[in-house]
C-alpha cells in the first residue's frame, strides 16, 4: 500500500516503523530535516521536507497516487486541512487525522462532509486513556482487548509464584471451569513464544494470554490466578491531556488524586473534574505522596510527558507501598528496560495508537487489529464472507501460517470458542492471534473472496 504519514514525531516514526517492515511504500513528510534523516537511514522509506498541508509539498509527496493519508503532526488544524487538500486536490480515499483537542472530539460531525472530509479520527491521548480504564476494569490483567464491539476480549496476565496457575498442565486448568468455555491463545517466557497444548505446563512469569466471551473473564482470571482485590484508590500523576480525560473518565467509580505541577493547569483541573481531588506539586515528591497515603493507594498511573519523571515517580511509588503502578513511556528502550517487578506495566501510547490504524491497511476485510509485545505479535478479527478460503471449513482444515491460532468466532450475538471441529460459516467474525505478525499477509490470503479452495 502507497501510504503518506505526515508529521515525524514520536506516533509518525512509530506508526512509519511498522508499515515500512511491512513492505507498504510510506513516504514522510515534515520540516524536520534531521528527523527525516535519521528515520531514513533505518528504514526504507521516502521523505519530504516541507509544510504537511501545503498542496506543492503533498504533490512532491505522491498524493495524487497514494491510497492512504496520515496526518499526524502536533497541530490539530494542521492535520485537518491537510486532509481537506488532499481530498479536494489528489482525491485520496483514506485520510486519518490525529486530533487532540477534546472540542473537535466531541464534534465528529465536523469531518463528515465535504468541506473538512476525514474519514478517521485518532486521538493517541484518548486511546491510551480507554486503554488504561480497561486495565483498571480488570484488576490483576496486564493487558485487555476488545473484539466484536466487546463481545469477546482477549486478556494477558502473569502467572506468578504460589499461583493456582503454576504448576499445571492447560488441560488440569480448564477442567476446573467445566461451565465457561474459554481458549489459550499464546504463551511467552522469558520474551519467547509457546504455542499452548493441553500438557504445556506453566511456569513463573509466564505471560498467558487468553480469550473468552466478555462475562466470563473475571471467572477465568480468578481460577488462573489470585485475583486482585477491585481497586478504589486512583493516583494519577500528570495532568496532562491523558491525566485529565482518564480522571474524568474514572472518577465517578473510583476515588482518584490527581498530581499536577503546573499552577494554571493545577487550577483549571479542579474547576473541569467534579470529584477528584487536584494535587499541586511534584510526581517524585516523596513528602507529598507520604502526606497523601501512598501505601493506601491501589493504582499509581503516571503519564506525564516526560518519560524519566513517569519511571522514577512509579518506581518510588512502588517502594513506599503503592499495590500497582502503570508507567506511560514513549521510548521502546526504556519500555524493554523497566517493565519488570517493580513497574507492573508499562503502557506504549505508540503501540496503543498503531492498533487503532493497523485494521485500516490489512485486507481481506479486517475489521479490529491489535498490535502485541511491542509489534512483534498481533490479534486480529476479520470477516469470513461467503466466498473467503475459510468458509465451510472445520479449524482442523484450516491451513494458518505458522504461530497463528484461531481464538473464537463470533457469530451473530453468539460467541463461539474455537475448537477443532468448529465449522466456519458465512459472516462470522473470526479472532486470531498470530506470534509471528509478518504472517499476517498468509493470513490475509484466507479470508480474501475466492473462487478457489485449493489450499485445502
């Protein structure tokens, strides 16, 4: 696919890094001259100097024979009239905008006609933001995705010492919910992947990942491991773009603090949230969380904007006896670093952005698209149309690349767990999870129209 990113920040290299290992064409634009440089010398991309919305810069770019447009500088309006230009002047199909202020947000209708012609919002601030209230939903997870408008979700957790987890082979776990039907998708230990069997036996610091129907994941996370107790306590630290929304989100559930450095912002935080209480000062003030009972609080969340002040405000959280911390951080090589016992999770706003673009450049008529352990793995929900490969086909008869697994089937209101002798019919949404996301062009390949079923 021909694909133009537009703005070489932190969510353009990302998002640039990913589609260009996928052999898409992407050509960057920004007037950054040494960003471009450096992301050019490694990856195999063009790039554009110049203004993202200016009609002669989008032309040196390849509008006129691009098939998608992604605008994601630092400017809201920026982003838009591009979109506008490239519309109106190229006629390019797909454009995406990042926006970030919650005023055009809350107005989607703006975009949907003629004159302002986006056919996709982003907003990174409130992926990571619903992201982290899924987190806080389901205490004990490391990661919770949702399929088929929430009918199915996919949830990671950490099997650990003394667990009713370890020890145990898959088959012993499952026949303890002889009621709930549920599926093990992947494993990884010590970064590595492990495609489950019945006699696999889990291990200390195992990752699990599992898929069931939405009401019964807590049931399964309580037999897989001792559940957390539901959280009360919230201490954000940052009251940024994502502070904010994610206080205002939550704060009618939880009782949430919130720390914030800045007096102006500090003050017109406590006049826009109606219950959580605003904190001024510093999110490594070891004073100031003592004075405010860290050891009480069942979630310390920092997502400021700067990575070292979110590492070592959680990491002192963490030894003055805060139960969990959840870290936002933007460099990858900080992430692999400290994501350990004493960061519980480390959240990528990149990564969490990418998933909500990845549906847009697969084919074969996928619909959600989640990108997993930094990129490397990937889960997927993607139509079966009368005439796909699939079709008519039990899982056993079904020839997926290798690492891939079919989860669960959704069909209609039913949520179907995969099992071998599952019949895929016409417009189940199928969920799969794939240890090896370069496959996933093989797996393309399936749910694509045919009229040939010879790989069968």
């Amino acid at each position: 696919m021909n694909i133009i990113i537009l703005g070489a920040g932190s969510v353009g290299a990302s998002v640039a890094e990913n589609l260009a290992l996928e052999s898409n064409d992407v050509t960057m634009v920004d007037l950054d001259a040494d960003a471009l440089h450096a992301l050019q010398d490694r990856l195999d991309i063009r790039t554009v100097i110049g203004h993202a919305s200016h009609p002669k810069v989008l032309e040196r770019a390849g509008a006129e024979s691009a098939e998608m447009l992604l605008a994601v500088t630092d400017s809201d309006e920026v982003n838009i009239v591009a979109c506008q230009v490239a519309s109106l002047l190229f006629n390019t199909q797909n454009k995406i905008a990042r926006v970030r202020a919650p005023e055009y947000l809350e107005r989607p209708e703006l975009f949907q006609h003629d004159s302002a012609p986006v056919d996709m919002l982003i907003s990174p601030e409130q992926e990571v933001t619903d992201y982290i209230a899924k987190l806080i939903n389901r205490p004990g997870s490391l990661q919770v995705l949702d399929f088929a408008d929430g009918k199915v979700q996919l949830v990671t957790v950490r099997a650990y010492y003394g667990g009713p987890l370890v020890g145990h082979e898959l088959e012993n776990v499952r026949e303890h919910m002889p009621d709930i039907d549920m599926r093990f998708v992947a494993i990884f230990r010590k970064g590595r992947p492990i495609l489950p069997k019945k006699e696999t036996i889990i291990e200390v610091d195992d990752e699990v990942h599992f898929i069931a129907a939405s009401e019964h994941i807590m049931p399964v996370m309580a037999e897989l491991r001792r559940l957390d107790r539901p959280y009360r306590r919230i201490m954000i630290a940052g009251g940024g773009h994502i502070g904010q929304s994610l206080a205002k989100k939550i704060e009618s559930d939880y009782e949430v603090k919130i720390i914030e450095h800045n007096p102006q912002h500090a003050q017109r935080l406590a006049e826009e949230l109606e219950e959580s209480i605003v904190l001024l000062g510093d999110v490594a003030d070891k004073e100031l969380l003592l004075e405010e009972n860290i050891e009480d609080i069942d979630v310390f969340i920092a997502v400021t904007s700067d990575d070292e002040a979110n590492i070592l405000s959680s990491m002192l959280a963490k030894r003055l006896g805060v139960h969990k911390v959840m870290t936002l951080i933007n460099r990858r090589a900080y992430a692999n670093l400290v994501e350990s016992d004493v960061i519980d999770i480390a959240i990528s706003p990149q990564q969490v952005t990418i998933s909500s673009l990845l549906a847009r450049v697969r084919q074969g008529d996928v619909v959600v698209a989640h990108s997993l352990r930094r990129g490397a793995a990937e889960a997927i929900e993607a139509i079966a149309h009368e005439n796909s490969k699939v079709v008519g086909h039990s899982i056993d008869q079904i020839k997926l690349p290798r690492g891939a697994s079919i989860g669960a089937v959704v069909r209609g209101d039913e949520v179907l767990i995969a099992h071998h002798d599952t019949v895929i019919q016409p417009n189940d949404h199928v969920i799969l999870f794939l240890i090896d996301k370069h496959r996933i062009h093989d797996v393309e390949k399936l749910f694509q129209p045919t009229t040939s079923f010879s790989l069968f």
